[in-house]
C-alpha cells in the first residue's frame, strides 16, 4: 500500500547576505520497499509572510555582533506551509535563527526558535573576553540552549535520576498528534519528517527532561554556548565564571539537578532546555 504526503510551504529567508522569497510544493510516495518524491504544482493559498520582519532580526543580530566579533554564518527564516498525508491535512509555521559566531579560533553556535536576540547579546558579549582553554570545573551548570542541544544525546543513555519525555503539542510527519510520552528506549510513537524530499523516520517530539531535584546552584560556573556540535555526551562549551569567559569541554557522567523547562529549540524533532547542574 502507498503512502502519499504533500507539502506546499512559503518562506521569507535571510541566507549569505542575501533576502530570498522561497515557494515549493512537493509530493512524496512511499511503500515498505520504495520512497520517491518529485515537485508539483501549487495548489494551496498559503498566507503572505511580512519579510520586513526578518530584515529586522537581521539588523538587530548585525548590531549586536560587531568588531572584534564576526558572523561566519547568519539564516533567518520565517516560514508557513501546508501538508496532507492521505486524508489528513494541517498548517504550521516556523521562525529560525542559525548563527555562528567567530573570535580569533572560537565559534560559537546559536539556533533559536524566536526572533527574540537577547540570548545572542548574551553570548556576543562573553565571547568577546574569551580567554585560554581550560580544564572543566568539577561541577557546572549549562544553559537552556546548551542542554536542548544536548538532549537527542541522551536517548537510551539518560543518567538513572533523569527521566526522558516526548512532550505533547503539534503533529508528526503522517499527521499523528504528537502525545506525551516517556522516552524509556529508542522506540518511539511518532514520525518525523524534515523535509518531502526525505522518507520519515522514528522520533522522539519536544523532548525535554526531568529530575528529581530542580533547584540550581547559581554560584556554580556556567556553559552559556556551544563552540561545537555536541559529540555523544561531550560538549565544547563557552565558560563563564565570575568574570572569568574561557573554552572547555564537559562531559557528560552525571546530572545533579534540571530546572522547569521553557524555551523549544529547534534540535532534531525539537526540544525543551532546562538549567542543569552537573
């Protein structure tokens, strides 16, 4: 039996220096053996997207990260689409942020859901008293956009103390409502698909984490970046403590404390950071 999944989407994107007005309508096809997709025709009225919008993060974000700092990489987007997977049809929309930030061989990452930049002024303005590498404190806590970053890692590998959870909102790539569902293993109850051009795979939904203990010890150094892509259960990390901003890597053996997640980052099929303290 076939599956068919339509998407007909519209973006306003901010991309290498230059203001794109994306439209695209395609169609995927798959059974157990085969997965072929192809573009069609637009039969869809999708809502007008205000580009002046995105200017205006990307003026904000270029005022914020000036000399001695430089932005090796800046995508703004925001977009609108349709999909239908057989007879099942929904809308979503979507706003991104992509940044890389350069100081002398320091990068710092930074992927937001919102065009909100006070994480971005937070990170420019540590980045750029950065000093010599250093060794990992014994103990740390790292922030909400680090942990997000951090938590597709944990599948299957989560700490005894910490509990794993799908949280409910929005729906899967086979249009499925996506539920409330503790991540116990790899197994998991829904379908993600990041593009018509890709055949969807498992995966766990707004993942967020839980502990017993939520309170942070705010004395503590703290990772507010990544300097890197998190490899497994290491992570290279931009330090502040006290007055001191220095690189280091921390790895991941324990979690002493999460508090309540807030903010969605848009990792993998998404996720929830929350403070923890390791």
């Amino acid at each position: 039996m076939s599956e068919i999944y339509r998407k007909f989407g519209r973006t306003v994107r901010y991309d290498g220096g230059m203001f794109l007005r994306v439209e695209e309508a395609g169609q995927a096809t798959e059974t157990e053996q085969t997965f072929s997709c192809q573009p069609i025709a637009r039969t869809v009225d999708l809502p007008d997207i205000e580009p002046d919008v995105v200017a205006r993060t990307v003026r904000s974000i270029e005022s914020v990260v000036s000399a001695p700092l430089t932005i090796e990489r800046l995508v703004v987007s925001e977009g609108v689409a349709e999909h239908e997977f057989n007879d099942r049809r929904w809308q979503e929309t979507t706003r991104r942020i992509h940044l890389s930030i350069v100081f002398g061989s320091l990068r710092a990452l930074v992927d937001l859901a919102e065009f909100d930049i006070d994480a971005i002024s937070f990170v420019a303005e540590a980045l750029v008293r950065a000093g010599e590498q250093r060794r990992a404190p014994a103990r740390i806590r790292i922030a909400s956009n680090v942990s997000a970053a951090l938590l597709p890692s944990l599948a299957g590998l989560a700490p005894p103390n910490v509990r794993l959870w799908q949280t409910a909102g929005g729906i899967d790539g086979k249009g499925e409502p996506v539920a409330d569902h503790e991540i116990a293993s790899t197994t998991y109850p829904n379908w993600y698909r990041p593009s018509y051009r890709t055949r969807p795979v498992r995966a766990p939904f707004n993942l967020r984490a839980t502990c017993d203990v939520n309170a942070i010890d705010e004395d503590l150094p703290r990772a507010i970046a990544l300097l890197a892509p998190p490899a497994g259960l290491s992570l290279r990390v931009l330090c502040v403590d006290a007055g001191d901003v220095y690189p280091a890597t921390v790895r991941v053996a324990r979690i002493d404390a999460i508090a309540t997640a807030t903010h969605w980052y848009p990792y993998a099929a998404g996720s929830f950071g929350a403070e923890m303290m390791l």
